[in-house]
C-alpha cells in the first residue's frame, strides 16, 4: 500500500442551483496546487441537502456524472461526492465515484434522515460497497449512516484480512448536532482499525439549516490528522499505508470481533 492523499473539499452551497455549484467546484478544484488521489466532496454537492427529489434529480450519466467524469480525467484524481440521482423510477441519495479512467462507480445511501423526511422521498441503498485506489480498500458511507456502526463494521475476510482500510464520510450535518459527528468519526476509527475521514459542508442551506463544517481525518488509533474548522476550505491530507499495516499487525483486535450478519 502507497500512500494515499485526499483532497477534503469544505464549502458552502447554492440552493438548488446545480450550474452554480458545479462552476463553483471546478474553479476550486483547479485552484488546486497539489495533485492529490481522491478529491471528496461533500453530500449533494450540486443541490444542498434537499428533499425535491423530483424536481432536482437526474438520471446517470447526464450533468454531474459527466462532469465528475471530465473533471477526474482532466486532474488526474478520483472525485467523489453524492448527487440526487432517478434511476429504475426511484430516487437515491447516490454517493458517485469518478476515476481518471472513466470509470463510474456508486454508493447509495443506506441510512435515510426521516427526521427531516428523507425516507418519504428517496429509496434506501441495499448494499455497502468497497473501491480501491493504489493497493487501498476504500468503504464509502453517507452522512446519517455515521450512526449506524454495524453497517461500517470492519469484518475480516476468510483469508484473513480486513475488509476495509479507509472509512469516509460525505455529509449535510447540521451544527446543531456537530458535537456527534466529531465524537463518532475518531469512534469509527478506533472501533474498525481504520482510517477515518468525514467532509461536511459549512453555511446555510434554503431551509434555514446551518452547517460548521468540521471535516476531519482521523488515524487508525483515534488521533487527530486534521481538522478543517468552520470555514470553506480544502484540507489536505496524506494517509500512511505502512503505519496502517504496522499498527494491525502489532495490536490486531480484529481478530477477536464478534461475528455477525446484516439481513
């Protein structure tokens, strides 16, 4: 495993305003002076986090897909973030992964916010999913599901290894609750002998909603890698794959996880 390094792309957004967001991130995206691997952006990066799934969505492979696609070809970096996507005549909160080689990946979420009536208006995601990128195992997960930690547990495979080596978070989390996403993010990381990253978005949405950012990466051991604060930035960071496999094979706790199954 090289390392990995991880552009944590913090920002306010336009309500409902897909042209307006997706200018706005390439003109930070290119602003950009260090070549990173994976460029994250936040939870319905092209909308805000809104539940007019009808009026917002798209179907695949039109704007924003083309768009990561075109902007990850042109960086030479994989980019992430979720969009408001229609796919089968349902609606999915749809967590999209664009490599430099034109692939087009995705994750929908699986845990839907019914307290702001998310699951009125989306359909649940049914499966986790895992990516790589240079010798990495990578589990992308969506806001609310930081939660939930059975469904980013960290299982072991038959032949021994861990099913993931880099949890990551894009989320829509308020202020107001800021205090759990920083408390359950170092969590996830200490519980799945991971690395664990969360880019939340900063301002306030057409809801009145306020966000504080607080994007962060946090070591396999609970440590502060950065902090990103409150204000729109991008965070730089770099991931060791040697300390990760150094630290499992020192202290391997995994090895004594209770077993388990999701259905």
């Amino acid at each position: 495993m090289q390392n990995l390094t991880l552009a944590l792309v913090q920002s306010d957004l336009y309500w409902e305003n897909s042209a307006a967001n997706l200018a706005m991130f390439e003109e930070k995206l290119w602003a950009m002076d260090q070549k990173v691997d994976i460029i994250v952006l936040p939870e319905m990066f092209t909308t805000g986090f809104t539940m007019n799934s009808a009026s917002q969505s798209e179907p695949m492979n039109l704007h924003a897909t083309k768009w990561m696609l075109q902007m990850a070809g042109q960086l030479k970096s994989i980019i992430t973030g979720s969009v408001i996507i229609k796919a089968e005549g349902k609606h999915y909160n749809r967590l999209l992964w664009a490599t430099p080689d034109g692939e087009l990946l995705h994750y929908d979420k699986r845990h839907l916010f019914r307290m702001a009536g998310e699951d009125n208006y989306f359909s649940m995601g049914l499966e986790n999913k895992t990516f790589t990128c240079k010798g990495w195992k990578i589990r992308p997960q969506v806001c609310y599901d930081l939660r939930f930690p059975l469904w980013s547990r960290n299982a072991s495979t038959p032949e021994g290894e861990m099913d993931y080596d880099l949890l990551f978070y894009i989320a829509s989390w308020p202020a107001s609750r800021v205090t759990a996403w920083d408390a359950l993010l170092r969590a996830r990381a200490v519980e799945n002998l991971s690395y664990c990253v969360g880019v939340n978005r900063v301002g306030e949405d057409g809801n009145g909603v306020s966000y504080c950012g607080h994007s962060a990466a946090y070591g396999f051991k609970g440590e502060d890698i950065i902090q990103s604060g409150e204000s729109a930035k991008i965070s730089i960071v770099e991931l060791s794959g040697k300390e990760l496999v150094d630290y499992r094979t020192k202290f391997p706790a995994w090895k004594d996880a209770d077993g388990f199954s999701i259905e």
